[in-house]
C-alpha cells in the first residue's frame, strides 16, 4: 500500500469515527424525547428556580401535570408555541440592554427543547475553554482556567509575552439568522426539532439578531462562533486559548504572531457576519495587567497570578453606596436592603485578591451610614 493510499485510509477511518460519536451523540436529540411528559415536567421546576414568586410561575404550578400535557400536546402537533414578548429594557452596569423575554409556558417548552434536544448535540463540539452557558462552567471556571493559562505560561516563560483580548461587536444582535440555522442543521438531525427551532429563531424580527432572554438563543450564540474557537485552539499556534460568550483572548510570547492570528479571527468573523468591536479588540503586554470578565490580572512575586476586581467595578459600588445612603435618609430604601445589597457585593470581591479594597470599603460603608437613625445593628461582617 501506498503512501497516500495509508493517508487515505486512515482518513476515512477517522471521519467514520466521527460519524459514529455524532449519530450516538444526536440519537435523542428529537422532539418525541423533549415533548416526553417526563422532560417538560422536568424543564418546569428547573425554570421555575429563582422565579416560584411570580404570580405566573405559580398559576402555572397549580396544573403543572396537566400543562406539560397540553405543551407536549402542541408540540407534537407541530403548532406555534410563541405567545409573544415581554419586552424590557435593563441597566447593566451602564449598559442599556433590550430583553425580549418569553411567557413561562413558551419558557419550559424552550427550556425542554434545549436541555433534552439542543445543547446535548452542541456541547461535546465546543472547545473546552469555551465557559459560557455550559453546566458545570461559568464564570468561575473561566477565571481558574486563565489563571492556569498564565501560571503555564510563566512556568515556560517567565512573565514576558503578550495576550490578544477580543470582543464581538453587538453579539446577539449581530447574528445573522441564516447562519445560525445553518449551525442547528449540522448539529441536529431530526427534522421536526429543527423545524420547531427554526420557528422561535423566526419570532425574532428581520434577519439578524437574537433576542436576550431566550435559552435556545444563548446555546446558539455560545456555539456560533466555534469555528473561530477550534482554528486559534488547535491551528493557530497559540500557547492558550479561551472565550466567554464574546469575550475571547488567545496568549503567546510574540506580538507578531498574535497579530496574524487576529487577521485570521477577523476574516472567519467577517465570514460569519460577526464583526469585532475595535475599541475592545487589542494586544497587551502581559507584564502591564489587563482586564477581562470585569476583573485585573497581572504577575505578582515570583509569578503569583494576582486578580483583582477593575478600577469600574470599585468605582461604580462607591457611587452605588452613596446613591443607597440617599435613599435610606429619605425613607425610600431600608438599611436592611442596603446592607444585603452591600454583602452581595462584597462575597463576590473576596474571592479576589482584594482584602484592603474589602477593608477600605466596609469603612465606606461604616461612614456613609453611620448618621442614619437605625433601630437594630447590623451584624459585623467578617472576612
């Protein structure tokens, strides 16, 4: 046997193993298996967390037997599950963002169509650095998985090299709806599932953009942009690799070579319909720190990863504190709501490296209420 025949044979084989884990991988991937009256049952507690006090949530709850019946019922059938949006505007952290969020009815369909249909095909294709809407990941798993990315990497190379951070521009919005049913065709073979994704990608208006607020939406956006991910992870020579929804960085030792692999990102990008937001997308010394997922990383003594939070984080929870102390001198927020606002806030900064930030805060804090008339003392926060 020849050379190329070995090439040949070997290739095919492994494209018949792949063959093989994809049809094992999608084999209950069909509407039959998300309409089971087991699954929506299911889907309806799991939507129901965090929500069981809205009046909704509880009428549907009354009758949760009989309404995954009629959900499964309507399913089957093939009708359209979409009653429409309630559509909302949030604030976060400074950013106006429109949600589009669907009734609890259509949510436990869609949460069942993308538990048990949907997210089983899409996630054994991501790479594993892709952190976002995957269980057992979040936003934990991506800042431990940067801090071994840079430990590794000062294990090789001491603290010199550069960091490429990136970000899609307008991601959900920038979606073209083309391009993510071509993404559910390749992932999913049973066409009447395909069919009933088909029409919630539909439900949105035009022929670009995902709405927030939908979980088949955040599957779809997660996977999206997996070609870019599996080229820099695994052809782009890279020494780390990772992303969190639109958040992306890719790590080596010359700027050059990152340089090439953003050329690279860009024109797959270009190709999705996807385009990287300019004022985001940049090449960092990594012995100058820089940010991601809202928090400072830099190298300490003796290559210490140390994570802080970023100066907007700090800066935004002092005019917070201060805007709260107004409030309740003005009868219209309880310390008791303030103070627990406050806890929150600083739970999530004491998994940093900031013990004097957390210090000089509760002293803040200690200030800013100190003159507020309160019946009860608050208990003494601890670290």
């Amino acid at each position: 046997m020849r050379s190329d025949e070995r090439h040949a044979a070997r290739r095919a084989r492994r494209e018949q193993k792949r063959k093989e884990k994809r049809a094992k991988r999608v084999e209950n991937c069909t509407l039959e298996n998300v309409a089971s009256l087991e699954n929506l049952y299911e889907a309806a507690n799991k939507a129901a967390n965090g929500i069981r006090w809205k009046a909704s949530v509880q009428r549907y709850h009354l009758d949760a037997l009989g309404n995954s019946v009629k959900i499964r019922g309507k399913l089957l059938r093939g009708e359209d599950i979409h009653t429409g949006f309630i559509r909302f505007t949030v604030n976060e952290r400074g950013k106006l963002r429109d949600i589009a969020a669907v009734k609890f009815p259509e949510r436990v369909a869609q949460k069942a169509v993308n538990q048990y249909g949907f997210m089983p095909a899409v996630r054994d294709t991501l790479i594993f650095d892709n952190s976002a809407n995957v269980k057992g990941k979040g936003t934990h798993f991506a800042i431990m998985r940067m801090r071994k990315h840079l430990a590794d990497h000062y294990r090789r190379h001491g603290s010199e090299g550069y960091i490429l951070l990136g970000d899609f521009k307008g991601f959900f919005a920038s979606i073209p709806h083309d391009g993510a049913k071509a993404l559910v065709r390749t992932m999913i073979d049973d066409e009447a599932l395909i069919s009933l994704i088909f029409s919630q990608i539909d439900t949105q208006d035009g022929d670009r953009g995902l709405s927030l607020g939908s979980e088949i939406n955040q599957t779809i956006a997660v996977s999206y942009p997996s070609r870019i991910d599996h080229f820099v992870a695994e052809c782009g020579g890279v020494e780390a690799y990772g992303r969190y929804m639109d958040d992306f960085y890719a790590i080596h030792t010359s700027k050059e070579h990152l340089q090439v692999v953003l050329g690279a990102i860009e024109a797959i990008a270009h190709d999705l319909g996807l385009t990287l937001n300019a004022n985001k997308t940049h090449i960092v010394k990594l012995t100058h720190g820089f940010t991601y997922l809202k928090r400072k990383f830099s190298y300490g003594e003796n290559g210490r990863i140390v994570v802080r939070p970023s100066r907007e984080t700090i800066t935004r929870e002092r005019r917070k504190l201060k805007r709260q102390a107004r409030l309740v001198a003005d009868g219209k927020m309880t310390f008791e709501q303030a103070y627990t606002s406050y806890q929150s806030w600083r739970s999530h900064v004491l998994d940093m490296d900031a013990h004097e930030l957390v210090l000089r805060m509760d002293r803040l804090f200690a200030d800013l209420f100190a003159n507020l008339k309160i019946k009860e003392d608050p208990p003494q926060p601890r670290i």
